[in-house]
C-alpha cells in the first residue's frame, strides 16, 4: 500500500477507521457481558482466601521463614509477605497513637 499518494492515505485512514470501530465493538459486547454476568449473580474474578494473620505472626515470631509459613498454611509466599507487611504496619500505628 503506497501511503504517499492521496488515495493511499484515504484507503489507510479508512482501514484506520474501521479498526477502531472494531475494537469498540468489541468492547462493548465483553463491557455487556460482563454486566449479564454480575445481573445472573455469578462471581467474577479469582475467589477469596481467608488469610488467618494472627497465625502468620505466630509462626515468624517463632522464627520459621517465609517459605516455610506459606508452605505450612498453603499461602504463596508472596501473600505471606504482605500480610507480615500489613500488620508490622498496624502494630506501628497502633503504637504510635
């Protein structure tokens, strides 16, 4: 496709236009569905853990690491460390006031 003359530019701004009216589409049927989806009750997304913190505490304060507190409980370690995090946070601010 030649892009230097006129009617290059009107075929490559029209295959432009249609591209973007494509991708709008598409959006708006995974938008409506995704909104029948949550009208029908059905849960979206990844499902929740229950993370038991108190017991990730426990288990560090006896001096077990990471890995070996998500392999224990079934966490990622991943999640163990940001629950260590949020509640070294709390601790602070708890402390603090």
């Amino acid at each position: 496709m030649d892009t230097t003359t006129p009617a290059g530019k009107m075929v490559f701004t029209v295959l432009g236009a249609v591209a973007e009216l494509e991708r709008s589409l598409i959006v708006e049927r995974v938008r409506a569905g995704l909104r029948n989806a949550r009208a029908k009750g059905r849960m979206l997304g990844r499902p929740r853990i229950v993370v038991d913190a108190a017991r990730i505490a426990r288990l560090r304060a006896q001096g077990c690491s990471i890995r070996e507190i998500a392999d224990e409980l079934g966490y990622s370690r991943s999640l163990v460390h940001k629950t260590l995090a949020k509640t070294k946070s709390r601790s602070v601010a708890i402390a603090a006031s």
